[in-house]
C-alpha cells in the first residue's frame, strides 16, 4: 500500500473454504492486523467484551465442531446477547482502526465504514468437510454433519437479529468466489488480484 493510505478487508464465509489462511497471507502481504471474529465470540463465553484484547484473536481450529463447541451455539440460539457485543466491539474496532482484515460472518452486512472491501469465498459441504478432516485429522463424513449443525444454528441467529439471509444473499460482497478447484496459493491469488483492481479504481 501507498503511504498514507489504508485498507479494510472483511473475509466471511464457511469452515473449510479457506478464509483463515486467506486472512493470514493477504494480512502479510499488506501488512494488516488480524481479527478473528470467532475466537472473540468463543471467549464471550467466559469474558466480558470491555475485557478481551482484539489484538490477540486466534483463527478456529475446530472447536465450534466439539460437544462444547456444540453446546454454546445452543446457548447462543437461547441468549443474543453475546453475538450482539461481538458485533458492537468489531463496529467499534472497524470505525476507529484503518489496515485491518477481519474474519467475520456479519461485518459484509453490518459494517459501512467508506472504502471496505468485502469478500465471500465458499466450496461444496463435501469438499469443505475433507479439508477440515485432513486439518484436524478427523472423520470427514462426520465433520460434514457437525458442519451443517452449526452452519443451521448461525443462519438462525443472524435471522433473527439483523434478517440476514446468510449463505444466499451476496449483495454486500465485492469479491464472491467458489474454491473448490484451488489450492490456498490460488486461492489467495486470485483473491489479492481482485483486491488490487478494486482498490486502484
């Protein structure tokens, strides 16, 4: 990036289709600080918002699909509130932070902060599901399952508080891109080529 200018990336998406590698080499190359949406969301469970350091997220490695990953979406479903500070502290990190990226699945429809740029990048269930499995050395035909639960229950809550119709409606989204037949290297690629051409227009 020139110096003086700055940049806001939002990446959403499913488990699987590459968004946290994604994030981690568009935020090197571009030198941006990382936030993992989910990882503030999963310590919501045990913190209050006004305590967790933004600065520290870490990207999921699975634990949205484990018995106790399962059962906090199940709370989540019963109690909004924990998704509704989640999203007040990423508005409040968007609207006084520039050279971010975040991972995020409600930031595209809620953020509106001049000069983002958000991307949605997805793959099928079944390839998505395989390359969870390969990651965390897990069944992938059950990981497929565990995925879908979690997929139904977060399209729920965002239903529910803001009308989202998550996973169908793609207006908000600059770059939209299925990753099926590419690897991370092409992923991030194609993605960054996209990027490029956006932010020189």
């Amino acid at each position: 990036m020139e110096e003086g200018s700055f940049m806001i990336l939002i990446i959403c998406g499913l488990p699987g289709a590459g968004k946290s590698t994604l994030v981690e080499k568009l935020a090197e190359k571009h030198k941006l600080k990382t936030v993992f949406a989910s990882s503030i969301l999963k310590d919501l469970k045990d913190k209050n918002a006004e305590t967790i350091d933004v600065t520290k997220t870490k990207k999921g490695e699975g634990w949205w699909e484990s018995p106790a990953g399962k059962k906090y979406n199940q709370e989540r479903l019963k109690n909004l509130q924990m998704d509704k500070q989640l999203d007040g502290k990423l508005l409040e990190i968007i609207g006084k932070k520039d050279n971010l990226i975040i991972d995020s699945r409600t930031m595209p429809w809620l953020a509106k902060k001049k000069g983002l740029v958000k991307i949605w990048i997805d793959a099928s269930p079944s390839i998505r599901a395989k390359r969870v499995a390969e990651r965390d050395d897990k069944d992938w035909k059950l990981l497929l399952i565990q995925m879908k639960e979690r997929l139904e229950t977060d399209k729920k809550i965002y239903k529910k508080l803001y009308g989202i119709e998550f996973g169908k409606d793609f207006k908000p989204f600059d770059v939209v891109l299925n990753t099926d037949k590419l690897d991370k290297q092409e992923v991030f690629e194609e993605v960054d080529k996209k990027i490029q051409r956006l932010i020189t227009k």
